[in-house]
C-alpha cells in the first residue's frame, strides 16, 4: 500500500538517509546538503514529502519559496509577478525500481494538495526531461524555458511552472439532502 508522510523538523532525522539517498541521482555539483535541507526545514516555509510502498522508501519531494535572488535567477521578479506567491520544486525523486508505476504522479498530486491548502499560487521547478517531468506535465505544467548545461551540469532542464489556482485536485464535498 502506497503512503505518505510530511518532512518536517521532527522526522528528519529518521528520513535523513532516505532524502540524502535520493540525492545521488543529481550531479555532485547541484546537489543538496544535510545542512542545507536542515536550513530549508528549519525556515518553516518548506513543503516535504516522503512516499512510502509497504513500509519501503520509495520517493520523496521537496519545494521552499524562492528567495528574491532566485527569483531575479529564473527571470520571475517583474511587476506582473510581484503579488503571486511561489513554491520551487527542488527534489523530486522516485527511487530506482518503483518508477513508472504512477508513484510519482500520486506524490506530486500529494504534493500539489498541500500547496493548494497553504495559499501557494504556482509551482515552479527546473527538471530534467525524464519521469519527473512528465509527471509535472499530467498537472498542466506550463514549459517557459529551456535551461541548457543548466547549473554547470552539462544536462539540459525545462523550467516549468504549474498555475494552482487552475488546477482542481479536491473533489468537492457532496451533500445529500433528505
């Protein structure tokens, strides 16, 4: 049975190893430190969340709002986008063997929920042109460019955005009437 657990600043020393793990699957030079998601957990703002298959680890995701730095980075800091409030996606990772099986889908739409519930405008992230990618597409990703040698990585990355203020992922409560 497929479950899901929140990161925050209480389980993060049991899911540490896990998080870390699925680090592995970025290049050395973007990848993100212990004391790095520490800080990230700690600022409060993060949304994290781990998946889990009978038990078994088997994914995670991982966003914070950009800071003012990032936002100037990713050409997000004009007027037009000065009353919007952000969530950037860094971590997305299902692990080796339980990919392509909706897993990751059913995370981020997890994921997606929860941004939702905390006022979050829009979604945005870099992401190879993998699962990841195509999952953040079954949500109405909206591609705005292509990142070449992106971050030093000599990998391409689409950065994308998802609009959740269009997005309908709470089905509405129904009422019976007698």
């Amino acid at each position: 049975m497929l479950t899901f657990e929140d990161i925050n600043t209480n389980n993060w020393k049991r899911v540490v190893s896990s998080v870390m793990k699925s680090e592995l699957t970025y290049k050395k030079s973007i990848r993100t430190s212990k004391m790095g998601y520490a800080q990230i957990l700690i600022d409060g703002d993060a949304i994290g969340k781990l998946a889990f298959f009978d038990n078994t680890y088997v994914g995670n995701i991982i966003a914070y709002p950009p800071t003012n730095a990032e936002m100037i980075d990713y050409k997000m800091n004009k007027p037009e986008f000065s009353n919007i409030k952000y969530v950037y996606l860094f971590n997305f990772v299902i692990a080796n063997g339980y990919r392509g099986e909706g897993i990751g889908s059913k995370l981020l739409k997890e994921f997606l929920i929860t941004a939702q519930e905390l006022g979050y405008d829009r979604v945005i992230g870099h992401f190879r042109p993998n699962g990841s990618l195509a999952a953040f597409k079954k949500f109405g990703a909206t591609e705005i460019e292509v990142c070449r040698n992106w971050e030093n990585t000599k990998e391409d990355y689409i950065f994308c955005e998802i609009d959740l203020k269009k997005l309908k992922l709470i089905e509405p409560t129904i009422t019976v009437r007698n």
